[in-house]
C-alpha cells in the first residue's frame, strides 16, 4: 500500500527532520505541536536543510519547493487524523509520552499506526496506553536526519507483523536502512553510542583533557566523523541524560550511571546546539 499521508508530533530537531524525509519523498505530512512558535521553527529548520541540498544540487529548487508545499503544520493534535501513520516524536519524557499516546490512540483512524521515535523509552509500556497495542512501533531515526541512513525498528511485545511491514515500506520509501531490534532500553545504538558519550564527559571532569581535545582524539584516533562531546552538543545534553537514566534503571548497573557534569549541565540548561551552549558555544 502506498503511504499518502502522515502525522508527526513535535517539531523540534527530530520531528522536523523526519517530516523533511517524508515530504521530500512525496508523502503529505501534517506536523504538530503545541504552539505556533515551535511550528515556525520547525518549518525554518526544514526550509533551511532543504536550501543545504539545493546548494550541494541533490535536489532541485522546484522539489525543495513542492517538499515544502506537502507540510502542514497544526497546534491541534486531531489534525492527523487522516494520517495511515503517525510518528510520535515529542519530548523524551515518559509521562508526557503516555498522554501523547493516549490522545493519539483516541484522535487518529482507528486502523492508523503509531510510531514513536523514543530513543529509549520501552515499545510495549507504550502501546499499552493504547486500545491499538499491535498498531505500535518503534521507529528511531537519527540526528540529522536527512544524512543518517539507519532508522532502528523495534517491535513490542504486542506489534503486529502487519504493523512491522507498514513501517518497515515507510523506512524504506524515505530512503533509510530498517535494522530490526528487540525492545530494550536503548535499543542498539543508543546503548552502545551513549555510555561512550557519558564516558566522555567523566573524562572532562576529571580534567584527563578538555572538550577539544577529547574530540580530537576520538576523531583522529577512532575515525568519528565528530567527537563525543560535539556530538552530545548536536543530540542535546537533555537528550543524553534521559538515554542514560533509562539504561541506568532500566539494568540496575551503576556502569550506567549518568556523569554529574552532564546531569549539572542540563540542570543550567546548557543543552547543547539548539540552546546555543553545550560543551562548545554555537
Ligand atoms: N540537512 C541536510 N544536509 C545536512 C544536514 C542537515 N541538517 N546536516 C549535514 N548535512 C550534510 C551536509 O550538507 C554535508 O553534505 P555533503 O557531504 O554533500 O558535503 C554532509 O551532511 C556533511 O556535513 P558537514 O560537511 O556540514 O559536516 P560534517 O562532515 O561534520 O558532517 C554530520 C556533519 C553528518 C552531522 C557528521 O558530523 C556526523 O555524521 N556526525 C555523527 C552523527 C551521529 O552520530 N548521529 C547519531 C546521533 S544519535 C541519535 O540521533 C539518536 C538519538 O536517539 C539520541
């Protein structure tokens, strides 16, 4: 079945990247989210990502154009209503993700599928705080979005084959790679990706070498495309710290444990990237 339409919820860094990939591969998309303000900033980010490709020529003016014509955005959650599939990408916050849930289970057509792009929040807790569970699925795709190839598909304990088979086409009619997962906190990437973040940030505060230098070892000596911190700037040090609780209680291993700098950090409201100052300034 070809995918006409779909929801997404939030537009921040993530929602507003999965809605690019959507509309860019010809897919109606409806974002949401709770205000005009983070709408607008949204669709800036997406128009901004789009001029990126026009200006490298992997897209034309004329599909940036007719991508950015297939969005619309609403402050009203019962606009995805006529979605086949709606993406739940707000907060990482387990609470606010259950209301989210609940009000999507009651607004979208009742054979609609939800998605969510948790990173580490468990598939089945969710769908249960629904009346559709085997309509519920993982589908975590990465930051940037219009660069990263991989999106993790993670089924619940409920997850139909047939829900598995709509995401796993709508994966693939954006370009990305589907890797299956099992649900457990942080998935794969997360889980391997994170503590090494986490460790950097040790590293930082005992002074072992500062932010720069850290990054340039990891870059030079393990060949990443940009260093941890840096990276940790792009995901947002909100972001980080709540993958790193969850692993931390979800196994009850202190390796887990998230470094009090970053905690401190998120406290300041140093985010990162999108609040201008993280480990480096932007
Ligand atoms: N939109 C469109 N294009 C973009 C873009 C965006 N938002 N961001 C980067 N690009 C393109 C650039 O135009 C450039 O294109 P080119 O190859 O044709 O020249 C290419 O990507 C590389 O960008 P830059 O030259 O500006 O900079 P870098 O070479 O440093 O690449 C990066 C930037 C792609 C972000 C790279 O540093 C990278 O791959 N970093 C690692 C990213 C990563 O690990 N992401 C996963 C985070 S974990 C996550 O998301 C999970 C969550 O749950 C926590």
């Amino acid at each position: 079945m070809e995918l006409k339409r779909i929801g997404v919820v939030g537009a921040g860094t993530m929602g507003n990247g999965i809605s690019q990939a959507f509309a860019v591969a010809g897919v109606e998309v409806v974002m949401t989210d709770v205000a005009q303000a983070p709408l607008e900033r949204g669709s800036a980010a997406i128009a901004s990502s789009l001029e990126r490709l026009v200006k490298k020529d992997k897209l034309s003016a004329a599909d940036k154009a007719a991508a950015l014509a297939r969005i619309r955005g609403a402050t009203d959650l019962a606009a995805v209503k006529d979605c086949e599939l709606v993406i739940e990408a707000a907060t990482e916050n387990l609470p606010l993700k259950l209301k989210v849930f609940a009000e999507l289970d009651r607004l979208a057509a009742p054979n609609a599928v939800i998605a969510t792009n948790t990173s580490s929040i468990s598939i089945s807790r969710l769908a249960a705080a629904t009346q559709r569970p085997e309509r519920v699925i993982g589908m975590h795709f990465f930051n940037p979005v219009a660069v990263m190839a991989l999106v993790e598909l993670i089924r619940g304990l409920q997850t139909s084959q047939e829900t598995y088979a709509l995401a796993e086409a709508a994966a693939r009619r954006v370009g990305k790679t589907p890797v299956q997962v099992r649900n457990s906190p942080g998935f794969v990437v997360n889980r391997l990706l994170c503590p090494m973040i986490n460790e950097a940030v040790f590293a930082l505060a005992e002074g072992l070498a500062s932010a720069g230098e850290i990054d340039e070892a990891m870059k030079l000596g393990a060949n990443h495309p940009i260093g941890p911190l840096a990276l940790c700037d792009l995901i947002g040090l909100d972001v980080e710290l709540a993958v790193m609780q969850v692993l931390f209680e979800g196994f009850k291993d202190s390796k887990y444990r998230p470094a009090p700098l970053l905690v401190e950090m998120v406290e300041a409201g140093f985010l990162g990237r999108k609040t201008g100052r993280g480990f480096f300034k932007y």
